[in-house]
C-alpha cells in the first residue's frame, strides 16, 4: 500500500472521527447530566442540515454567518423540545423509560415532519472552501481540512467551559448530584434546557460542516445517531472526554478498516468494535468501572 495514501486516509480518518467527537458528545452530554438517552438526536442533527441548506443555499448567506445561525437555532429548538417534553418527564416515576419513549416518538415525528416539509430529495451545499492542501504526496481537500480545525475549536471551546466557567461547574453539579445541587441553589432544570440546547447545537454544527459531503435528507439522522451511540459505549455512557477520545479513535479504526477491506465493511468494523468493547470493557474505554 502506498504509505502516501495509508496517510491521507489516517487523516481523513481523523476528520471523519472529529465529527463522530461532536455527535456522540452531545449524546453523553445529555445522558451524563440528566441520565436521559436522547434518541432523537439524529433528527436534531438533520435539521441542522436543513438550516444550514436554507439559509446558504436558498437565502444566499455566506457560511460565517448562515452556520452559527443554524447552529443558534438548533440551541433554541433544544431548549424548546426539553421545556415542552424533557421537564415534565423527568419529575415522574418510571421517567427513564418514558424519556426514551418520547425521544423515540419525537424522532418518528421529526422524521415525517421533514418528509413531508421538505420532501425526499436529497440536498447538498457547496463547499465553504475550495482548493486542495498539499504536503509533500499527500492531498486533502481544504474543506475537510476545515471540518476539522472547526471541530477542535469546539472541543476545545467546551471543555474549558466545562472546567472554567460558573455554567460548567453547575453542569458538573448536577450530573454528580441532582439534590445536593438543587440544595446549594443551582437552577437544575435551567440546566438541563440548557445541556439539551447545547447537544442540539452540537449536532446542528457538525450537520453544517458534513453538509458539502453528506447529502441532507429526512433520514440523514439515522446513521449519525447510530454511530454516535457507537461513540457513546466506545467513551463510556456520559463521558464527555471519552465521547471526544472514542469519535477520534472510530474514525481511525474506520479508515484503517476500509483500506483493508472495502468501503462496504466501514458499519460492519464500527460495531463489531462496539460489542467487542462492550464485551471485554462494559464501562467504556475511557469510562469508569
């Protein structure tokens, strides 16, 4: 194999993989401080793309400003769908199967809703960037160049607000102790809105950086909500470091996978890397036992 190649696919691996990191961290954000799975994310996710397709494509907005749009909207959608369904929830027995019940019906609803909207044609964006970065025989698009130094900002972004800021620290709080938490006067179902915006917004940005790429449909969710749970059980289910650590070394492993095999095996190699960690490690690789 040309080790040229082995590199570019390597690095694609990682690009693909930071964009697994966002995905799945949303995830793990929501389940690591309200203990709730959220699945209908991958929906959360496509309207993203639907966001971005409008406000570039049909509105004509440059993408500085039609991404962090779509991304501020997803935010708000978040927040909304926690207050009208999440928080009622939450406050009743049985409240983790019925969590998971409305995702799931949020998810169908979400679904048809985008079907029926915006019908079953497949839209895509043009790239933000154009050109292609050369070092020495290897060759990556700017546009995937650019995924990934957006992912790493983000990443970067939400941990030091995780660890630095006074939103950070309550929602540290409230993910180790609900009661105490309320007890010393943090806000908890502010909170809670607050990380499923967050997770929403986090899905929303990786749907507008993949949106040159994948194509943007009503089923464009599906995928992305499988490998981010992928993701999830690889880290540790509500580890957000792990969530980050997990999306990086799936790309990898991916990208390895596919230049071993073919591109067909790429699902295939995802899962039997799941059961595998779910097998031999429970807890997650970079969770706690």
């Amino acid at each position: 194999m040309n080790l040229a190649i082995f590199l570019e696919q390597i690095l694609n691996g990682l690009i693909t993989g930071s964009m697994y990191a966002l995905i799945g961290s949303g995830i793990a954000l929501v389940y690591g401080t309200m203990k709730v799975l959220n699945l209908a994310h991958g929906e959360l996710y496509m309207l993203g793309g639907y966001f971005t397709f409008f406000l570039t494509v049909q509105f004509g907005l440059p993408p500085y400003i039609s991404i962090p749009l779509a991304v501020a909207i997803a935010f708000a959608l978040g927040m909304l769908i926690e207050k009208l369904t999440i928080e009622y929830l939450i406050v009743r027995e049985n409240w983790a199967f019925t969590t998971i019940a409305a995702t799931l019906g949020l998810s169908i609803v979400l679904q048809n809703a985008a079907l029926l909207i915006f019908g079953e044609r497949f839209n895509t964006v043009p790239y933000y960037v154009q050109g292609v970065m050369a070092i020495g025989d290897i060759r990556l698009p700017w546009q995937r160049v650019l995924i990934f130094v957006v992912a790493l900002a983000v990443i970067g972004l939400f941990t030091w607000l995780l660890k630095y800021t006074r939103l950070g620290w309550s929602i540290r709080a409230t993910a180790q102790d609900r009661d105490a938490a309320q007890v010393v006067g943090i806000p908890v179902r502010r909170v809670y809105m607050i990380c499923f915006g967050l997770a929403a917004a986090l899905g929303a940005l990786a749907a507008a950086m993949l949106a040159p790429i994948n194509a943007i449909s009503p089923w464009a969710g599906i995928p992305v909500l499988l490998k981010g749970f992928v993701v999830v059980v690889l880290g540790g289910l509500g580890s957000f470091p792990g969530a980050i650590a997990a999306g990086l070394l799936l790309g990898v492993v991916e990208a390895i996978g596919v230049q071993l095999t073919s591109s067909e095996w790429r699902d295939v190699i995802s899962f039997t890397l799941m059961i595998a960690v779910i097998w031999w490690r429970p807890w997650g690789l970079f969770g706690k036992k």
